[in-house]
C-alpha cells in the first residue's frame, strides 16, 4: 500500500490523556484531539468527548479557568435521535471573571462561543442520564497565548 502524502493531516485513534489533568482521574471516555501539538499545520484546536456520567472540567491548574488570544466553540450535543434537542444532561458552564462571572446553564443541546480574552471554565456536567459529546473548537489558533487563574468554584 502506497503512503499517503496527506496522511499527516488525519487523526486516527483517541488519545487518552495524562488522567492527572482530571481531577480524581476522571477522564472522559473517548478523546479525540488535533492541534498544534499534534498537527503542527492545523491552525483550528478540535477536542471532543463523550461524557457519560456526571463530570467536571476546569478545576485543575493545568485545565483551569483561562483565557487565551483566539476564539472557542464548546458545542454540546445529545444523542437521542427522535430530539436533537433533548441533551440529556445538565450543564453548567462558566464565563467570565470577578464580578462579571457568569454561570450559563444549558440542558438542550447548545453551543457557546468564546470570545478570545474572556476567561472561561470550569465547566460540570450533572444528572448524565444519556450519554452526550462535547466538542471544543478554537478558531484561528495561531500563536497559542494562554492565561490562566486561580481554580474557582
């Protein structure tokens, strides 16, 4: 079988991350990732997830709250097929810092746009009665700028 010049640019497997970035070990089933750490060409940060069971992200210093100079699409997405509606989960997510810190609830299958600059997470996922698949884009990645801050919650 001939090589394929353009197989750099495909993801095959999930990789499973370093579980010390979870807290207590708690890992979401399936991730799957590309970014400039695994495809230096890419410009665009995809992760996803299948989260099936109530779980938390964005309380550790590594993953904590942060901001970053490019924008982000979190997309959560139920499974059920009869409605593309019905998440089955609930979700609270956070933006903002300070005073200005907001928890957006969702439990419908939701997408939520973060601007670059504008500190985000943690994020938790409670009462999982159907599995769910989270997807994280950033835009336009280019030099990645992080900040982070002081885990809250």
């Amino acid at each position: 079988m001939v090589k394929s010049r353009y197989e750099k640019y495909v993801v095959r497997e999930p990789m499973h991350p370093d579980p010390g970035l979870y807290q207590g070990g708690m890992v979401p089933t399936r991730f799957l990732e590309a970014t400039l750490g695994t495809m230096k060409e890419s410009d665009t940060m995809l992760e996803f997830a299948w989260i099936d069971k109530d779980w938390f992200a964005g309380m550790s210093t590594e993953r904590g709250p942060h901001e970053h100079n490019f924008d982000e699409i979190f997309l959560f997405l139920g499974t059920n097929r009869e409605d593309s509606n019905d998440l089955g989960a609930e979700v609270e997510f956070w933006m903002g810092g300070g005073e200005e810190t907001e928890i957006i609830k969702i439990n419908t299958s939701s997408l939520i746009f973060v601007p670059g600059g504008v500190i985000h997470l943690p994020m938790f996922f409670k009462n999982v009665k159907k599995p769910m698949l989270v997807v994280v884009i950033g835009l336009n990645v280019g030099e990645m700028k992080v900040i982070r801050y002081p885990v809250r919650g």
